[in-house]
C-alpha cells in the first residue's frame, strides 16, 4: 500500500515505518495519524513481522509534534477528535503484541515525544531532544503525554516538563526512563539493527505475553498482574517455540523459533 507521509521497509522479521515529512520537521497531521494507524494495523497482522522500528525522516525531527497549523482552526469537537485519533494510534502502539523500538535523532516535541512514549523501547541518538511544549501554545498534551510521561518518569517529572514545556537533552530523558539507550549519532543505526535483530530472534508468543503482562500489570492490583503474568505463562506451553528453547537450551544448541 502507497502511503503520503509515511515509508516502509521490511529488513527480515523488522519493518520500519518512518514518517515522511521532514520539510515539517515529521509533523503529525491527521492524515499521517491515519496512516500510521493502517501500517501498525497491518504489522500487527504479518506474521512474518515481528519487530517494527518507528522513525521520521531526515537528520532534525523523530517527529517535532501534532501539526500546528493544521490544529491552529480546528473547533473544540474536531481537536476532541483529534485528539482521540492519536490517543486510538498510541494505544495501538502500545498494545501492537509485538516489540515497537522509536529510533530518535532529533526532536521529539509535543506529540513527537507522546508518540515515542508509545513506542516499548526508545534509542536516542545524543543529539536528540525531548519536550511537552504544548503549553507555550496555550495546549496540553492531548496525545496521552501526561498519563505515559507519568507512568515513566513519575509526578514530580511529569509536571516539570508539562508545565514548564522546556526542552531536555537525551541524557537527562534516560535519567527519567523516557529513553531506554543512548548512543552516539554515527552510531544510531546500528544500535537501532542491533536491538530489534535480538528482538526478532526471540520467540514471539513470549514477546506478546511480556509486553501483555508488563503493560496490563501496570494499570491493575498486584493480584491481577500476577493472573496475567500466570496466564501468558500458561499460553506459552502450547507454543511449539517452547519446547524449542527448553529443548535447546538442554541440547547446548541455539534455539530457532518459528513463531508457532
Ligand atoms: N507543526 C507544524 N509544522 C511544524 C511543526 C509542528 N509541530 N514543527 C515544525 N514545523 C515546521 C515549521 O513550521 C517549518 O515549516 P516552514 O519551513 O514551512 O515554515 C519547518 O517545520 C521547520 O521548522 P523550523 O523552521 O521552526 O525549524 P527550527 O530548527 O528553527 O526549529 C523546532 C525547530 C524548535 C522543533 C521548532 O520547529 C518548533 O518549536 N516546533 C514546534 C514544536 C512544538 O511546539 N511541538 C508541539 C506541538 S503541539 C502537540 O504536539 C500537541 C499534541 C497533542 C494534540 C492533541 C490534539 C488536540
């Protein structure tokens, strides 16, 4: 399928999806909302893929926010839905069943930094900064960047950088775990193939049971986490994949898994 804002590319099991629109520094507009949405939905249901890497294009922007001037004449029911397009996509993200890794060399501002958050991994190149701006434009984060921000860097994190809308480097991002790596620019890419080739050879049943359990725990009683935990687990042992990683691991052997 042929996108406007939007390249694809499969390497193997990783696909990457990278926002086009770099003369916008990767701006969000609602037809780039759009098409994201339709290339996670797709990479959700190939099962060749097994990873996807969320990138923008260019050297400046991962994706430097929602589109201003798009947003600038929206009424208060086309930003409702606006807003609940992108809230809909960063859940897709978030709950794809498969690893998403955001690859991060410039900004990541406003939307640019709730869509990141979505992603499971974040690998930052030096150069990157990260922000909630919107409230120099008389906005709040509308895209899910209170409630994540939240969740990765804690209250007193969250309301610093919403409310003050100031930019932090990469390395201040890690401190608060809103980036999981840092590495030099030169060193993106590979850092980037390295991390999502590791994640494609693992087995995929066990990747969609982790990112279940994690994402389900956090928003539940320890009890209830532990009966996801307990059920992922369970759902393992019809997985050919585990009987190939026990058996591998008792054979001295590297296990391949099929994603069956
Ligand atoms: N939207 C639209 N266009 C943008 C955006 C944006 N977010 N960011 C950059 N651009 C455009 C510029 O307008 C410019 O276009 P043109 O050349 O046609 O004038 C081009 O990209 C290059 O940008 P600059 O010339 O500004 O580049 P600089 O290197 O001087 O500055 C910055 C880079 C600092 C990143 C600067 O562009 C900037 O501050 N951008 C805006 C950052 C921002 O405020 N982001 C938050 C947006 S609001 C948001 O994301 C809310 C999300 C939730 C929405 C909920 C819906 C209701």
């Amino acid at each position: 399928m042929a996108y406007r804002n939007l390249l694809v590319a499969d390497d193997g099991a990783v696909r990457t999806l990278t926002v086009n629109r770099p003369d916008k520094l990767n701006a969000l507009n609602l037809e780039t909302l759009n098409e994201l949405m339709l290339a996670f939905g797709q990479a959700a249901h190939d099962h060749a893929i097994r990873v996807v890497v969320l990138a923008g294009s260019g050297d400046k922007a991962f994706v430097a926010g929602a589109d201003i001037a798009e947003m600038n004449s929206y009424t208060p029911m086309q930003a409702q839905s606006f807003s609940r397009i992108g809230q809909a996509l960063m859940l897709t993200i978030e709950r794809l069943g498969k690893p998403v890794i955001a690859r991060i060399q410039g900004y990541a501002l406003g939307g640019g930094m709730e869509l990141a958050m979505a992603c499971h991994l974040r690998v930052a190149s030096q150069k990157a900064k990260f922000g909630q701006p919107e409230i120099n434009l008389g906005l709040i984060p509308g895209f899910g960047g209170t409630q994540r921000l939240l969740r990765l860097a804690g209250r007193g994190a969250a309301l610093e950088l919403c409310l003050t809308g100031a930019q932090i480097d990469a390395a201040r991002a890690r401190s608060l775990n809103v980036v999981t790596q840092v590495v030099a620019p030169e060193a993106l890419d590979e850092a980037v193939q390295a991390l999502a080739s590791q994640l494609a050879a693992g087995a995929p049943c066990a990747a969609a049971g982790i990112l279940d359990a994690v994402l389900s725990g956090g928003e539940c009683s320890i009890e209830q986490g532990l009966d996801y935990e307990s059920q992922a687990f369970a759902l393992c042992f019809a997985t050919e994949d585990m009987r190939e990683g026990t058996s591998a691991f008792m054979e001295r052997r590297k296990a391949e898994f099929k994603g069956r």
